[in-house]
C-alpha cells in the first residue's frame, strides 16, 4: 500500500514533500521553455537535431519525475525504519529508476547543448567543428558508461532496492557517484567556456554581445548545481538510512537536468535580452538593429568565380570557398555594379563587379576569410 507522505506535509519525520514539489515544478517549467523553442523553431526553420535532443530531454525529465514522486509516495524520505517491508522495496525500486533517468537527462541535455553551438557556429571555423564533436564524444562515452554502472552497481540488481537478498554485493558507490560528478562538472566548464570565442567575434554591439553572452553564461547555473549536489552527496554518503538520506541529493538531481534544459532553451529565445541590454546601452541604435535581421557574412569563392569581376578596379579576384558543412538556412547574396548591358556567366561580354557573401540567418559575425 502507499504511503501518502511528503504531498504537501513538512516535519522532523518526513521531508520528501520537498523532493515531490521540486519535481513537479521544474519538469513544468522546463516543459514551458521547450514549448516556446520548439514553437518558435517550427514558425521560423524547422526542428534541427539539437531541438529533437531538447525534447528527448524533456522526456526524460519527465519520467526522471514521474519515478522520484512515486519514490515519494511509497515512503522515500520517510525513516527506512518506520516503514513496511514492501513500502521500502517500493520506495527504492523507483529511486532506483530515478538514479538511470537523471543520468540519461543530462546526457541529453548536454548532447543538446552541442548541437546547438554547431548548428549556429559551426561554419565559422573547423577547429570549432571538430571541438564540438570530441565534447559530444566524451559527453557520450562518459554517459553510457555512467548509465551501465548505475544499472549493474548490484549483483543481482534487486539487492539495490530489496536489502533482505543474501549472497549478493554492491559497489561502494560514493566514489563511483563523486567521479561522476567531476566528470559532469568539467564537461559544464567545457560547455561553458566553448561559444566564448564565437561570441566575441560577433558583429553586433557591446552591448548585445553582452546580452548574449548573459544568455550562455545562465549555465554556470547549472554548473553550481552540479557542485552543491556533488557536497550533498558526500553529506548523505554518511547517512545509512537509504530512504531519508539521499533526500537532499535527489532534490538536486531535480533541480540540476531541469535547469539545463531552461538554459539551453534560452539561446533560442534571446532576443528580449539582447534588447534589454541593447536598449540599457543606446536605445535608438537598439531599435534600429532589432527592426532588422541579424544575419552572418562569411567571405567565400565559388570555383566559377574568377570569371567574374571582382575586387577593387574591376580586377579578378578568386576568394576560397568555405566549408558550410551541416548548415542550414544559409542563402547566397551577390552584390555590384554592372558596367554595360550584359553579364554571361563565362565572362564573356559586358562585366558584372560582384561580391559573393554566405548569410546565416542566426547571428552576424565579421567576415572570414578561407
């Protein structure tokens, strides 16, 4: 039978209430953002691979609260002591599902996060490229390995959740979880520190780029959650009761998935921050720029190009084409003056002064040169 504890009551005896109300509200919330970013996305481009990632880790999130309520309500933050036998092999079994659905949420989420930098930046630069694939790689290969040991940490599994099993071990799991969150937090670091260049080269004013960097910087956030759960976890390491003592680092193992989901959401719904900082700095030239589309320039050579006049005095220039690998919404602009009455395409006639730009609709950065 269930124990009704921890919907909404407090106490010396009971503290899973916070547990509960920390995972009905942050699944909710983050599910809000989602749903404003995948909107916006539909309206304007279309889903890309980092947006179909976001919503996986909704998902997750949303059974990573689904199994830590019903942990709740079977007894988890309760005295393991004051409860039945099958209220405790109840309670833990769904914590234990709860320990595999935080990790595949970050793992997630973080992959999620990636996606989003190449999908922005990656034209700009194949060094960049190649970084967000080996972040991905070590974001991947550290999750399985994560997950894996989170599901076989018992032999056999059910000795996790049911205490009364002879014959069977279990790891000693705190310096597993600990190593855990090292990994996690250096990956946030990572992510972090990843789009700083990208930003910086950005054509847009101080003051947008302030905007924007306040935007990816909403992830240190998650990195101090990674770090407070990591000091609760090796507080509730020295607590024996396995219902009430890991209470406090499941809150965090909540609030940490859910406000990454939030942060990697943001950037694709930036712009009321990028005009509040713009119009904090000069809100004329604010307004100028958010009336008009922020778009990306990059330099480059079709092979065709050096029948085409271009360059300064009319005089053949050849520009090196840039890889665009994976981009999308990018068109092609070409611009100049023509000089008679006609222009063929291989350079016969008349002469057309053209400069081919790469436009990315997303942010506009100063041009790059092959």
């Amino acid at each position: 039978m269930a124990h009704n504890v921890g919907l909404g009551a407090q106490g010396d005896g009971q503290r899973g209430w916070v547990l509960w109300l920390a995972s009905v509200l942050g699944v909710l919330v983050s599910a809000c953002f989602v749903g404003a970013r995948v909107a916006q996305r539909m309206l304007r481009t279309g889903l890309g691979t980092d947006d179909y990632m976001i919503i996986a880790s909704l998902v997750a999130s949303g059974l990573l609260s689904m199994t830590e309520c019903q942990a709740v309500v079977y007894g988890f933050g309760v005295r393991y002591a004051t409860l039945p036998h099958e209220s405790r092999v109840t309670a833990r079994k769904w914590f234990y599902g709860a320990q595999v659905m935080y990790k595949i949420v970050l793992m997630l989420n973080k992959i999620s996060m990636v996606c989003l930098y190449y999908r922005i930046f990656a034209v700009s630069s194949s060094k960049f490229r190649m970084a967000c694939h080996i972040t991905n790689g070590i974001i991947l290969v550290s999750g399985l390995v994560c997950i894996i040991g989170t599901i076989f940490q018992c032999t056999p599994i059910s000795l996790f959740w049911d205490k009364s099993i002879e014959g069977g071990r279990c790891l000693n799991t705190t310096p597993w979880w600990m190593s855990y969150s090292v990994i996690q937090i250096s990956i946030d670091v990572a992510l972090l520190v990843l789009p700083v260049q990208q930003v910086l080269s950005l054509s847009i004013t101080k003051a947008e780029k302030l905007g924007l960097s306040f935007i990816f910087g909403t992830g240190m956030f998650v990195t101090f959650a990674s770090i407070y759960r990591a000091t609760t976890l090796a507080i509730s390491s020295n607590d024996p009761d396995p219902t009430w003592g890991p209470v406090p680092t499941a809150v965090w193992s909540v609030i940490e998935p859910n406000a990454g989901i939030i942060c990697t959401c943001l950037p694709m719904l930036r712009h009321p921050f990028v005009r509040l900082f713009g119009s904090l700095s000069s809100p004329s030239r604010s307004h100028s720029r958010s009336n008009s589309q922020s778009l990306r320039l990059v330099s480059y050579d079709h092979p065709r190009s050096s029948t085409l006049g271009c360059g300064k005095n009319g005089t053949p220039e050849r520009v090196t084409e840039y890889d665009r690998e994976s981009e999308d919404n990018i068109i092609e602009v070409m611009v100049g003056n023509t000089h008679g009455a006609g222009v063929t395409a291989g350079g016969e006639g008349n002469s057309l002064d053209v400069s081919v730009i790469t436009v990315k609709n997303e942010f506009s950065v100063v041009t790059s040169k092959g």
